[in-house]
C-alpha cells in the first residue's frame, strides 16, 4: 500500500510498505478515507523528535471505515465509519478508567525510552516516533488499530467526514485545554495560536461560558478564520504588544484563563531571548522555545489558570518560575485523553454545535502528500491543514 514515510530531516515521501495485518486479538484494520497535517507532525519533519528511523509512517489524526476485527473486538464491526483518536488506551489500567487516556500503561510496547528519557512512560501514539510506541501512522490507505474497542468512535449519520476527521485530534484536544484549565461562565479566555488546536479551544471555552475570548497569532488568515468561525477577539502579536493588549482588553487585569497552543517550536516578535532560543534550537541543543508559554504566564491574572496544549518533549530554559510562583498561578498540561470527549464532541458536531471542516483549506490525494506538508509548513497560500485522501 501508499504511505507518507518519514527519511530523515525535512524529508518525506509517499513509499510502497507492507499492508497492516491483525496482530493482537482485540486489534481492527481501518481503511483509511481522511487523514490530515497537524502542527506537531512539524516537529518530526524538523528533527526534533528522537527515535525517528527512516521509512516511518507519519500521520495521527484520521477517520475511516473498519474492514477487518480481531477476535476480542467486541464493540466495532466491519462497515462502521469510525473516527480513532491519536493516543491509543488498553480501556483497563488505573489510568484509562481514571480517563487520563495519553498516560496508558499498557500501548506503548517501547516504554523503557520514555523512561530513561523522561522517567516516566506515555501511552502509544499513531506515527508519533519509536519512543512513544513505533505505530505505523494515519497517512496510509490503511492502518492497523490497537484496542480498537477503546480507540475508534461511530461517527452519527449527520456528521460528515471533514467534521468527524477533526474530532480525531484537533477538536478533543482543544476541549481538553479549555476544559481542564478551568474556564467557567463569565470568564475571559486567551488562546495562544489561530490553528486548528487553538480554534477549537476558543470554541471550547465559549461553549463552557467564558464572557471574553481572546486568540493570538500573527498570520492574517487564520486570525480571520477564528474571528469569522469561532466569533473571537484577535489579536496580531507581530503588530502590537500583547501584553499591554490584553491589559487594556481586561480591565488591567489579564485573562482568568490561558491556553498555548503552540508548543515548542513557537514564534514571537523579534527580540534577544527569541534570537538566543533559535540558534540554540537550530545547533540541537536540548533546548526548546516556550516563548508562548512564557508570554501565557506573564499575560494570566494573579491566581489564573495556564494551560499547555502545544507539545513539549524536552528541556527548557528562561522559565519564568518565579513569576508563576508570586502571582499564584496553576500551570497544568496534558497530551489528549480524547476518548474521554470524542463521542461528547461528535453529539455537538450532530447538533450544529460545534463545526471543524473549515480546518481543511486543503485536500489532495496521499499522492501529493510532499506538496501538502511543504504547504503546511510554510504556511503557503492560506494553508492551516491539509486533509489526504488515501484512497483518490
């Protein structure tokens, strides 16, 4: 079958691999009809995520139609279009039934990685590197799913494809940070990053009440984007100071809550710290740019909630600790636990609640998977994602 394969630093290319078979008793294969970018696949292409090899299949984020089930899949039958959440969970250790899906104990057959590298163990991730469990990923015609009882969703008859592909990654991760950051009615909500993650926080913390929300970035489309489909504020970071913005937006206050979005490769207006953070980055030190985390924590109100939906991997410096400590922040963050939320979203996206198809300003087929991610990357032609279809 066709695959998008990662060959090493800023290479990639649609390959020839071996079709998926069931391995495990409890595993589906999935025929794959939507599969689309997503701002953390840049970290791969970039180099900055270990334990790549060449010939990995890239691609996390995805809905189809199951073909084949193992033995032990009770739940799911052949026909279903299905969505499938990135993170894989087993549905049965301390943390699955606590509904803290990313932390699995039991998908992540290459646990001892993680453990030396960060001294603790994920749960195994679609096409997400050999240290969060090696899966061949989405960006494929077909994929092999684990737990497939626990990781695919039915997707309701009125939800179309480009909906359903985003309940996938995007849209449950968003809800994650508005949901356990806090936010309550009468809030004001500061989002970090226009793209699909940030948007559908904002929409988020909209739905849970917040009187206010604010989304920050600095490419024009996709601020027009946010303002035209989620209905939010913006603001461009690279026209004005933010944090004056939003004092001036707050009553002098600042957000109650606040939501990065961007992660660890994260821009910023030109200034000392982010030229020092981009040659370090560049040379491979273990360094990381948190520089939308940093602006989060000095933006929050005195005894407001940051949250962290951007991902991180490693090490970071010129942390402002000391601030988050004096102004009595809570700062948490969290890879997805989406199957604690996929079945919740896609009764919004039934309803006209919720709507993520704007997402995709692009779709190809696989074939010019390349073309897409030079695209995405380089933010080319108003692209904000890139939907694949395998099988075109």
């Amino acid at each position: 079958m066709k695959a998008l394969c990662w060959e090493g630093v800023n290479k990639i290319a649609v390959e020839r691999v071996p079709d998926p078979q069931i391995l495990n008793d409890q595993d589906a294969i999935l025929k794959v009809t939507l599969t689309t970018t997503c701002g953390s696949d840049l970290h791969l292409i970039n180099g900055f995520v270990p334990t790549m090899q060449a010939g990995d299949v890239m691609g996390h984020e995805f809905m189809g139609e199951i073909v084949e089930v193992g033995p032990g899949v009770r739940r799911r039958k052949v026909g279903e279009r299905v969505v499938v959440t990135s993170f894989i969970g087993c549905g049965r250790c301390w943390y699955c039934t606590h509904d803290l899906w990313s932390l699995c104990d039991n998908t992540n057959p290459n646990w001892d990685l993680e453990q030396t590298a960060l001294g603790f163990e994920s749960g195994g991730v679609f096409g997400y590197s050999h240290a969060m469990g090696g899966f061949k990923g989405s960006h494929s015609e077909y994929i092999r799913i684990p737990f497939a009882d626990y990781g695919t969703f039915p997707v309701p008859d009125g939800v179309g494809d480009l909906d359903a592909l985003y309940a996938s990654d995007a849209a449950p991760t968003g809800w994650m940070g508005a949901h356990l950051g806090g936010v309550k009615p009468g809030d004001v909500v500061a989002v970090w990053g226009a793209g699909g993650v940030g948007q559908m926080a904002a929409r988020a913390a909209q739905i849970l009440g917040a009187d206010q929300v604010i989304v920050i970035d600095r490419l024009p489309e996709r601020l027009a984007m946010a303002e035209r489909y989620m209905d939010t504020e913006t603001i461009d970071y690279s026209r004005t100071d933010v944090q004056a913005e939003l004092r001036e937006r707050t009553g002098g206050r600042g957000p109650d809550v606040c939501i990065e979005a961007v992660g660890m490769e994260a821009t910023t207006a030109p200034d000392g710290q982010y030229a020092y953070a981009m040659v370090k980055q560049r040379l491979r030190m273990p360094k990381e740019r948190p520089t939308a985390l940093r602006e989060a924590i000095y933006a929050c109100r005195k005894g407001g909630s940051v949250f962290v939906l951007g991902v991180f991997g490693g090490m970071v410096d010129n942390f402002p600790l000391g601030v988050l400590m004096n102004k009595g922040l809570t700062v948490s963050g969290a890879q997805q636990h989406g199957q604690r939320y996929v079945p919740m979203l896609l009764k919004r996206m039934a309803s006209g609640e919720l709507s993520t198809r704007h997402l995709a300003t692009h779709e190809m087929p696989l074939d010019e998977a390349p073309r897409g991610y030079d695209l995405f990357k380089h933010k080319k032609d108003g692209c904000v994602r890139v939907a694949f279809r395998p099988h075109a």
